[in-house]
C-alpha cells in the first residue's frame, strides 16, 4: 500500500499513488456492464471535488464502512478518465477523528469553503454595519446579525450554481455590498439602503436551503422560496423595532423582492428605484463573476474553455 | 333645461337631454385648439363610466363647483363621439345629499359595482368556510374574514384589467372558489387547500391598492407588490394560531406565492402541487373571462368585437 | 430455475427471481465494453414498464427467439441499476397463447392501460352525448363514435407525454369533458357546445398516431398534424348530416383548432369565445395532471420527486 | 367651384384645387373641439388612397349624400396636414354612372389594384399550372382555378398588412411560384409540388375574407383561419379526384398547414421537407418586400423612411 | 408686449409673460380643426425642452421669420396644457447675435447639455488615460482624443433614450469609466483595458449620429450602426500604431462588440471575459439611471411617476 | 489479417474485416468500466467521418503510433453500435506517404469535402464576379479573390453546423449567390451588390475559423466573431480602391452586418433595403437545406429522420 499523502484536490495531477482525507458526498452503487460491482463516489476537500471509483472487489469489501456525509481516509490512484481527474480507491474507510489527527486529519481540511476565513470576512461585515448611519437600519442589520450569526459565518449562496460552498453567503453578500457601495457612492444613492440590501437580499435561503456539509433545498426553499421567505423574515424584525418607519420599511422590502431584477427571473416586482437597480446589477455581476471564476479555475488546456452551457458561452482564459 | 332624469349609463342611446347623478372619477383641464376652455370628465353610476365634457362658457363657470370624488348632478346632451357616448355637459354641481336624495339620489347608484349585492356574496363565502374540514384552515379563513371583512366587502381585485369596480374581490374569489373546488372533485385534490388559496391568494390586494370610491396604487402595492404583501399577511395570521402545522403553513404560502402560474407573470415559484395548479388555472381563467365580458358588454356592432389590445384578438359575439 | 411468478411491474422490489408474462416494446442490440453481446429491452404489464437487459451467453442464444411487438416469458432476476428497477434475463420466448393461457397468460394483463376499463368509460362517454340538447351536436357525436368507436375504445392519447398508454385518449377526453361542463356551467357557457370540444378536439389523433400495442406517429402525423386531421375529419361529417347550421360548424370547427390555446403551442387561430378559453384551459390542465400523477407514481424517495424535464421544475410529494 | 381635375391619388402635390372620382371606404363623424360637425373620409383610387375630410357646413349639407362603398365625385383643395396629403372636400356626391362616364369616370380607375392587369396574371399562372408534369397535381390545380377562377381574379393577399388590394392575392401568388420555381431548380426540388404550394398555400383566404370594394375578414376567417380552411378545401377536391395518390395528398396538405414556417407565426406543424421551407422562405420574402415597396412608395424626404413599426424599422430610401 | 425675462426651462411655473432666447428643434405648421394655422414648437435652453404654439394671426404673420435649428427670441405666455408646461408664442424672431448679445444671448444658454462643464469633464478624461499604465492602451487612446477631441467634447450619447444633450457622450463615457475601474478593482480585472473599453464601447456613435445643436442618424448610422463603425475605426488607430500587440488589439475589439452584453440588444458577440461582463454592466447600469433620473426630474406629483413604457414600470420619488 | 480494402465511409455495411486510408480527427483515452484501456477515434474520409475504437491489447500496442491530425491506415471489423457504423481497430499506423501511394492512398480522399471539385467551383465564382457591371464592386471583388484565393479554396463554411467541411465555404457563397441573383432578378434588385453580398457576408470566417485538415475557433473569431471581423476586411480593401463611392461602402457593410437578419441571431444592424433581406433570406435557406441535406443522408430507416435538435423536429425521407 501506498504511504505518501495526496496533495489537494485542486492540484492533483494524473498517475499519482497515495491517500487523503476527505469528506464523502455522493456514493451511488451500481453494476458494470460485465455484472461487476460499482461503487462512484464524490470526494471533496477544501479546494474543490474529486469523483473517484471503486470497482469489484474493494467495492465488495468497503461498501458499508463508510456513508453520505463521512470524513473519509482513501487510498488509490489517479488518472484521467474522459478529460476529468479521477481516483481509483483501492481502500476507504470512515476517519476515527481521535487517531487520525496525528496524521493531519482536520475537519475543516476536508471541507469545499469560501477562499477567506469566517472570521474576516465577519469582521468586515460588522464594520460594514458600523458604518450604517441610520439608527433603524442599523438596528435592523445588528439583529439580523445577531439572531442568524451562526448561519450567516458558514452557509454557500446556492446549491450548485455560484458560491456553493461553505461561507459562500457571506462572501458573496460582502462582494455585493462592495460592488454597490461604490456604485452608489457614484451616482448618490442611499448608501444605507444598500448596506441593507447586500446583507438582506439572500436572507432567505437560510430558510431555503439545509446545510449540514452538503446542501439541500428545505420544504419551504421549495415551496416558498428565498425571495418571499426573506421578505417575511426581515418583516418580523422590523416589526419588532419600536418606530421602525413605514417608509423605510417599503423600501428595504422593495430592495428583497426586486433583487432578481426581471420577472422571469424570478422577481415578483421589479426595480423602481435607484438602489434596487444598483442593487440587482451589483447582484446578478457577482453570481455571474463567481461562475466565471469557477470556469476558469477548472483544469484545461487553450486559450478558451469548453462550452458552459448555463452561460451559453466559451470563456477566454487569456 | 331639460327636466327628465338620464337612464343608467348602459342602457344610454345619443341625443338624449337630461340630468343624472354620478361620482365623477376624473376632471381634467384643456384648452381647445382656438384657446377655449375645457374640460374632461369621466362620470360613473353603478352600471359603467361615461366620458363627459364641458366647453367653453360652462367649463368657465361650474370649474370649481365640484372636484374628483364627488357625487355630482350634472345635466346635459349624449351624442356620439368617435363612436364612443359622450355627455356634453351644461350645469354641473355637487351632489347636497339630503336635499338631492329626495330626488332618488342614491351613493351605490353611483358607484361601478359587482352585479351581485355584497350581502348575498358575503353569504356565499361564509358557507364556503363553514364547509371546510381542516380545523386549522378554518380558523385561519375565519380569522382573514373577521379581520378584514370590511375591505372584503367593497374591494376591487384590480385597478383597470377584471373585477375593476366595488365588490369586485369578493366576486372573483367566489368564482375561483366555485371552479377551483370542482377541478378538485375531479381530480381528487385538498377541497380545504383550494377554498384557502381561493380566499387568500389575492389578499394582498387589500394592501396594494386603495380604495374609496376610486382605485389607486399603494405605496406597499407598487414597491413589495399583493403576493409577497398577502405572504406576509397571512403567515402574521398563521403564527398566531397555537400550534398551526408547519407543512399546512408551507402548502398555504405555495398556493399564493405561485398563484400567477409562471415567473413571468410575477410568480416567484411555480406551481408544484396539484392544488396550486389548478388554482393558478382557474384564478386565470375567470379573469379571462372576465375580460371577455366586458368586452362583449360594449356597445358595438357586428359579430366580432373590435380587436382586444390586452388579449390581442377581437372576440366573437355569436 | 426460478419458479414463482413475478408480481407487477409497478410492485416490483429488488432481488426477486421469478418469472412474468410481457409485452416486449424495445429490444436493442449492443456490444458491451469487453465486446460481449448485450440486448436490452423494454418490458410492459398493464402497470407499467420494466427495462430489462440480457448479458453474454443468453443474449447470444435467445436472440432470435423474440420480436418487438411479441407479447413473451420471461425469467431472471431484479435489481436496482442506478437507481431504477431492472431485469437480468435468464431466458426468453415467445409466448404460446394456447399453452401459456393455463399458466395465467391474458393479452390484457401485458399492456399499460389506463386504470378505468373501456367498457365503464364508453358507457360514460354514451351518457355525455345523450345529454346533450341540440340535435346537431348530438348527431354528430353519435356518428364520430360510431364510426371511429373501435379506434376511441383503445387509442392512446400521446405517444409520451400524457396518457400515453391503452385506453389514454378516452380517459383524457372524459376528463376534459367533466372540467369543460363543470366551469362551463359556472360560467353560463353553452354545454353542448363544450362536450363536442371535449370529444371533438383531438380526434385527429386517431389519424396522428398509429397504435397496435406500441404507438408510433403516422406520415400524416408528421406531415399534416392532428389539429388539421381533426378539423377535415369532422368538416366531414358535418357536411354530412342534411341542414347542419353553418354557424354551429363555425364554432365546432373554433374549438378544434384553437384548443392548444396559443400560436406558439400549435394553435393556427387563438380562443375567440369563451367555450373555446374553456376548452383549452381544461385540456392543458388534465395532460399537466397526468404528467405530475405520473412523475409521483415513480419510485422515489423524500418529499419531493426529481427534477421533471418538461414541467421544468420539482413536484411535492407531500 | 375648381373645374380641373385632380391627378391620381400618388401623383397628388398640395394646394391643387379640382375633382376627381374615388371609391369611398371610410366616412367617420366626428365633432369638432368647438363643436362644429367633422366627417373624415378615406377615398381611394387605383394608385392609393387619401384621407379627406369635411369642415362645417359642407358635413352638414352633404352628410347623407352618399355612404361608403359608394363611388364618389369630390371637389376640393388638397394641402399637407401634420406631413400627410389630404384632401378638404367642398362639395361630394355619390357617382351617377351613365353621366358620369361622359366625364371619364371607371371603376376600375377608382379600386386600388395590384399593378398588372388580371388578365396578363391569369395567363401567366395558366401558364404555370400547364408546366406541372403530374398528372394529379395538374388536375388539382385546374380544378382549383376552374372552381374558384371569378375569386382569384380579384381578391387581395390580406386586409391590411401586404398585397391589400384588388389582385392582390394573384400578384402574390405568381411571386411566391417565381421565387420558389427558382430556389426549387436550385435545390433539387419537387418543382410540381412548388407550382401546388405557391397556389395553394392562401387559397384558404377565398374564403377568410370577404372582398366587395371593402375587404373584412369574415366568420369562418375569424374562428376558423385561412391555413385550416384551405387544407379542408383542398383536401375537399383531392378526394374528388379518382385514385389521387395518398402520399402526394400528405405532401400537399403538408405545404399548406407548415406554409407560416414557425408555430408562433400561426404553422400548426413546421417545414418537415425542403418543398416545405423553399415554400415559408418564398412567402415571408415576397410579404416582407411587399411592404418594404409600399413603405417607400409613401411620400417623403430623406434618404430614409419614417420607422415602420411592424417591420420594426427605418428602411433606406437609396 | 411684456418685457420681462423668463427664467430656465426647467424653472417656468404657469401664467408667466414674458421672453426669452431659444434654440427651434422643431417647427410643424398644422391646421387647427376649424382651419385656423397653428405652429407646433420645441424650443430648448441649456435646461430643458419646452413646447410652445403659434395660433391664428401669429402663426401666420411669423412663419417664414425663423427656421429649426435657428435660435430665436419667443415672447409669450405659459400654460399648462395637459398636464405639461407650453408657452403660447405671440412674437417671434431669429436672434440677432450681436445686437441680442447685449439683452443676455449666449449660444451655450440655448442648448440642452450636460450638467457639468465640457471643459472640467475633458479635463477628468486626460486624468483616466494618464493613468493607463500599458503603453500601447496609453497611445491608443491618447490618438482617439487627439483625433476625435472636438466631437468628444460636444456629441450626446443618443438621439433620445439616454443623455441625449450636448456632452452626453462625454459624461456617459466618464460615468461608465468610474462604475467599471471601481468594479474592476474588486474583481482584480484589468483597469487599463476598462478604462479602454469605458472610452471606446460607444466611439462609433460619433460616426453614427449627426450632430449639430439638433441630433439625427447618419447613413452609416443606420446601415452600420455605432457597434461595428466603433471596431472599424479603433482598428484603423491599433493598426497605425507600431508593434500594437495583437492579443491586446483582440480584447480591445471585444470589448467593443461584446458591449451590449446579449444578442437580442445587438451585440454580436456576448462578453467572454470577466473585462467584457464588468464593461457591459456599467454601460447598461448608466443608461438606465440617466433614464431614471430624467424621468425623476419631469414636473409631477404623487410618489409615483407616470408609467415609463420604455422601463416598462412607474419609478420611485421618495 | 483481412486484406481486403474497406468501402468508402458512406458505403460501409456492417460485419465488414478490412482496411483503410483515413484522416484521425478525433483520439481519446479512455478506461473501460473493468479497468482496460480504451481509445475512441474519429476516422475521416471524403465520403464521412466513422467512430472506430480500439480496446484492451490494440489499445496498448498502438497508442503511440498516430495522432490527432495524421493520415493512417486502419485495420479491423465493422459492425453496428447502438444503430450507429463503428470500427473496431485491430491494427493502425501512421500513412507512409511514399509507400502507401503505391497501394492507393491519396490525401484528398482521406479528407470530407465539398462534393464538387474546388476547380470548378473558383472557374464558376470568377465568372460570377465578371458578371458585375459596377467597376469600383467588380475591383473589389477581384481583390478579395486574389488577396485571400488560397483560403477561399479550401475553407469550411462553419465549425458543425453547416458546410462543415473542406470546401463547404466556396460551396456556401456559390449556393448563396445562386439563389440570391434569381430572386433579385424577380424583385428587380441590385445584381452587383447581391453579388457582392454573397461573396462577402461570411469572408469573416477567414479569421474567425482555423483550418487545416481540422476546423477550430481562433482567438478572433471567439473574441470579435466573423461579422465584425469581416466589416473590418472589407473596409480595408475598399479604402484602398481609389474613389470608391461612400454611399456603395456602406450598402456593401450593410450588407456584411445584416446577414444574419434578426439581432437574436447576431445581426448587430436589421436589414434596412431589399437587398440585404434577399441576401439574409438566401443565406438562411442555404444554411438550412444543408443541414436537411447532411440528416437525409445519415443511414436509416422510415419514411422520417430521427428527431433533429438543432432544426427542432423530424424531417420527412420521402
């Protein structure tokens, strides 16, 4: 058996012999066409996600000592398996956090996330809040913070389209707020309405969406929606700020239910002021970018990358 | 000056002198191409809206005798005018209520309304709620009914598409009901979630529009819109009821949010239920129909109406 | 050799031995990775259909031993491949209808049908006619059963998209009749009217498609349509019957082609009387229920089913 | 009073006094701002049509005088209004033909007519059909041109979009048998079946519009549609025509219903065959071009025209 | 004759007389339904676009004293007719340069423009490409200024959409340049092709548009449009300069064909760069706003504007 | 070994041992779902391009014998994979040229082209150009011939879609310029610039596609698209012709820019004469009947093709 450790996802290359840690999660079983067992599975660490194999024996072997949702040590080989990196598992099994940690193992080590930590990215959150100079919303953003701060540090924006991975919320929240705060400040928009709006235009998917390592739609992210569930929670707030203004309130809910921009998008209203244009474009540039980004990233030869069918494009890697 | 009382304003033909009571719901100010005065009414009574106007002399003496939203007396002569009806008008004052009332002035006469009277309608969805099984969802629509039955008495359900007069609300969820309830028979759906979505899914409109007398946009209405406003609205009313299951919660706010059927008529979730479907189809199709009639309810000649610029296409009289 | 007979398609469970009467709709010659042989098929019972595969040597030795359209007997063993239920073919044969009889074999029993027998749905059929007032109408229906009655008795209403098995074109139409009557009569709509549509509408299918145990698309089909098929077809008959008036054929000849509702969805003339908006809405809310019936049949776990393709979005299963 | 006459409607230049004959096709009465009685006119002659209108006493007294349909004699002064010609008519009364002619009045100077005389493009379309080499589709034709001759003669392509006058309907359809003949050779196309689309592919407007001077759309155009009505028409004839081969039959029929090439544009089924899309590609050019020539044709300056909303355009002048 | 001065455009209030310098942008003689001549005028200060009328006697006597693109001195009265500022004109006359320069005749107070000094925007303008650290980008851009300097200062950016006024272009272009290097700089994007592409998306335009105090459409313009005469003549700069690297001159190039950002707004080719998107998002954010902020500026009451059909929606006022 | 030579592409059968001369377009490595090597070919020929694969041993043995882009000779077996023609390669190597001519290999028949012979198709493209009666269009066709005669010759009209093979270019602008005179010819348009527009139109993909046995994208054609990229060639050559007319430069870009005809199709400029609709109209056709053309060929069976996705339907065999 192999006893060099791999090094991470993203810088993998091909006829490599060694192990990992990872966390598991995808594991479909099925059977070759020769009759043959199959196990396919999704490995992910910190940088990106490795799909990886077993078959026929190994598959017989491991097959129940490791679920959905483990950490996992993996050994095998790399190769190329139709243009994609691949790892061929010849053992696996789940980590025992305890033992493992002498050799590296660390839980955060195995987890897809945001390129900056939490904790700066928090910060600058709250300095963004600081500076918000009208004392309803600011109370409105303080609260918000303080009730969805555990969600906030660690939830993806999306299930699979941009920043979907852990801290992806915030990261893309603070993209946005940067985008329209210059904007704004170019055109003399209300800067604390754009505060709010870049920190409360998503705030429903932490209804909509379930995060536990992987992420999956909620009932309600099904049947109601971010959009709306935003706009009911950020009323329940506001509400319970004595005095919140009426005017205000309108105008941040605007902000929430406008964001996509155009009703087939997804918009129920769409924008009729300046800060929600500013708003929606600051938005949609940043998911677009982050896809971009993600695209580019991906290994590939030549100046362009292959065809990306949800942008409808090739993309120049210059 | 003529001395007989004008008929309803349907059943008006050209070249009749006479006085009649109306709400005036518009009073614009022109000048004439040689320099004279004018002036632009729209005058309603229960049956429809008849384009007035003043020239001249009259526009110059009875200006400020009256304003928008007034009751008024106003005599004068019907002609045809580009093939529409129209009243010249000679006098004009404000309706004195006491003094005119012996002369038959009547305020619902004068008002667009519903061709069934508010109380039978009332009654009507009354029973509605009485048959639902579902003790949550009763509770839940008597508590809306209880809450906001004034407004649901004498709502419009729009400003100019279908419903667009007094009592207008009630008349169309009462339809919905009625065709959603026996698309449900057949199909074996939730009877007690249709009459819900039925009710509910246009109670925003009581937040986004105003009414007295005349129909405007709210503030609310034109910024966060009837289906993030009736969202709101009733998970307020559902929190508030002890131990309201949370997927009844889910299925009720679904049934609203997704009522417009498609994201690009303002849905920001599309139907993904049996009960929103057909929903979502019989909200549409009455206010289709409803359309229809209007149409069909002008004075015209032919089998066809003229070309129908909302539904583009001319409609057929049979 | 297995023994024991094979329960339904529909209440198939994994790892059974055991053998079943079916119905081969599809039987595909392929060359595994290795170079073994491999045919693959498709399997019907009045429940559903079952893919099925035969691997190597019996592929090599039943190959000749059954046609598509043969109704056969087989036996193997069921799995889950990659997430759907399948069949590992052992062996295979014709069926011999007089021996196989005593094993249980019927005809019936190997094709998907709708749930409701014909007899119970032509006796439905029969009562809506009888209903209906006008003599016209009436001729003409009763002349459109009994010279198509065979076709209508068996014919599918789609080839995949919506009741698209024995007997689906009946269920479809009587579904659409019990919608169009119900809202028809909410709304004062002419009755007769909308029994002939519902009956009328697609009867050019029976021209469309050619269905002999497994539907295909006729050339005119393909070259002309149903839509057309279904106007000229009854144009027909209509100038058959002495006196028919022409405004009746004009309004009948209407809900044929106009039934799809819109141009882009294969309507040459959009609905121009409320029969017709009737008409459209019911048939393309009976084929969108059919679709989500069907996705919620399939196997599948959590509260929501895969995402469905032509629909464009998840379904709740409740 | 003038006694010149007025040149031919195109040849027309402002402050000319005289007469002319024309063909009364609208006759509106209006009152003026001040209330002084307004008739506006369109009167027609063979190269275009002028709007007129009359002021005053001139409405007053010669009102009844005639009605639309009716040829005319009308004096007047032409001037531009708002950059259109127009004519302010003194003095109108209907036509007395026997007198009338002494002074050069003909109907046919009066109708707006396709260019060329229908006598040249009914030899040029015998010509055609003559050249058609099966045997079936030459009878088909010849039972067409025999059956519907007095109609083809005369009858516009449209109401009011392309070729919407006298002849028109011929003009068109020898200029879609011209462009495709020729793309036809091209390709290795059917050019039988090309001669049989060209004629074919509207004919079901014989019985869409109602053309008597006026053109209007008729019953079965509104419900039924000019491609549903010319598919059942010639499907009629077709059958009477002994031993018509079934698959020329689907073809022909197939040229007909895909002729609008799009669905959205009103083709219940889409060009399946390369006769198909020659045929779509023919029409929609010789449409388009039609109303291009009609475009430039309207008086103007500058190197380009006025948009043209349908073509949603400007078009260069040259 | 009244001899006091009115103020700005943009500060006339109703009932004034007085006089004032304009320039004409449009003259249309029309006749007045009871064929008195009336004078339709637009006539425009350095603020705003006014709407003023000759009627009667005055039209007469002063038609042929000026013409469009003449600045005048007009004396009058305003009004408000339908609900917009019109000045009634009693007297009128083209402007005597150097005998009105002594009453306050400017050129520069007569023409709408931007609301910031030629010279303080051209100045923010050499400021940008001094900062362009790439040579070739530097050069390039310094050549366009150099070369196109005197339409840069003067030229709109359209004919009526968005800052359609003297110096349009320029503060569109600056506008653009800021949003895109301030979006840019969180996106680690490249600043000096930003700063190209802000300059040079629209330099086709200034071949495109005519301007001369009035703006019209050239024939390249029309034929052309700005996209492509843009990439032609930044090609014909990139060409003359030596050793201009040609992945440089690529995407320099996409940024000009790509900058409409989709097909069906023009471009030809949708933005493949990070570069491209950021460009497109702020040229498309500016026009939008400008539209808002117009739209905000008109004379109106309520918190709601008029429906901007153009927008597709009502705007904000706060 | 067989040692018999394979048919050409098109007239291959299954079950076939023998070998061939071919042009490798495609080489991919892949491993077999029980771990063998696998390595999937494109073979091309002039007829058509065959899958082929080698596995297990050949796989191994061979790898490194050939590369994307050589001429080999291919030993092996065809059969029938999933109803497509497939070679499975027992033996391969490089072509030696020297050799291998002896036994008959010749390069133009390893290479998909254009079905008539270049000489041909140039003799046939200059008579075209002699044909041009404008000096300043003729020169500057004669221009682009002689500049880019090379390419012109050789050239693929596009990458897949239509055209897509050596010599399809020529074949393209030949059809075009066919279809394109005739129907100029019936609606009296300018010969020379329809001439010049079917020359014209795509020169672009001289730079927007790489060509050399294989097509691929350049950076250009990705970045600036052939459209714009051919607006700049032709400019160039233009503005080196002494005196050539304004006015014909911008009809001939016109031209260039409108092709595509609609901007959702990447037209930058609607077309705005009737030449640049006959030329859009002619291009589109071509493209499409190629398409039809290359589905009819494919092997198969019925009276229709498979469903074709690009075209969106099924096309009828006939």
């Amino acid at each position: 058996m192999s006893s060099s450790r791999l090094p991470s996802v993203r810088a993998l290359s091909p006829e490599l012999d060694g192990w990992g840690f990872f966390l598991c999660t995808r594991k479909d079983l099925r059977q070759g066409r020769s009759g043959e067992s199959i196990i396919a599975l999704s490995l992910q660490d910190r940088t990106g996600t490795l799909n990886a194999r077993m078959v026929g024996d190994p598959a017989v072997r491991y097959r129940d000592e490791f679920d959905i949702g483990d950490f996992v040590k993996a050994t095998g080989r790399t190769d190329l398996f139709n243009g994609r990196m691949q790892l061929t598992v010849d053992h696996i099994r789940r980590v025992n956090p305890d033992q493992d940690r002498t050799q590296g193992f660390r839980e955060a080590d195995c987890t897809l996330s945001a390129p900056r930590p939490a904790d700066e990215m928090w910060g600058e959150l709250e300095e963004l809040v600081q500076h918000v100079r009208d004392p309803f919303v600011r109370e409105l953003l303080q609260r918000i913070m303080s009730e969805h701060g555990e969600k906030l540090r660690v939830w993806p924006a999306a299930l699979t389209v941009h920043h979907a991975y852990r801290g992806g919320f915030l990261e893309h929240i603070l993209a946005v707020a940067r985008s329209a705060l210059t904007l704004g400040a170019a055109y003399g928009a209300n800067q604390d309405l754009l505060t709010a709006g870049a920190l409360l235009h998503d705030i429903g998917k932490l209804e909509e969406l379930q995060y536990d390592r992987a992420t999956s739609y909620t009932r309600d992210g099904n049947l109601v929606g971010h959009v709306t569930l935003g706009a009911i929670m950020v009323r329940g707030v506001m509400t319970a700020i004595p005095d919140f203004p009426d005017v205000l309130r309108a105008q941040i809910e605007h902000l929430i239910v406008s964001h996509h921009g155009h009703k087939e998008f997804g918009a129920p209203v769409e924008p009729k002021t300046i800060e929600a244009m500013i708003l929606s474009t600051a938005d949609d540039l940043d998911a677009r970018i982050n896809q971009v980004r993600q695209a580019l990233a991906e290994e590939g030869e030549g100046e362009f990358t292959a065809y990306h069918s949800r942008l409808g494009r090739v993309l120049w890697r210059g």
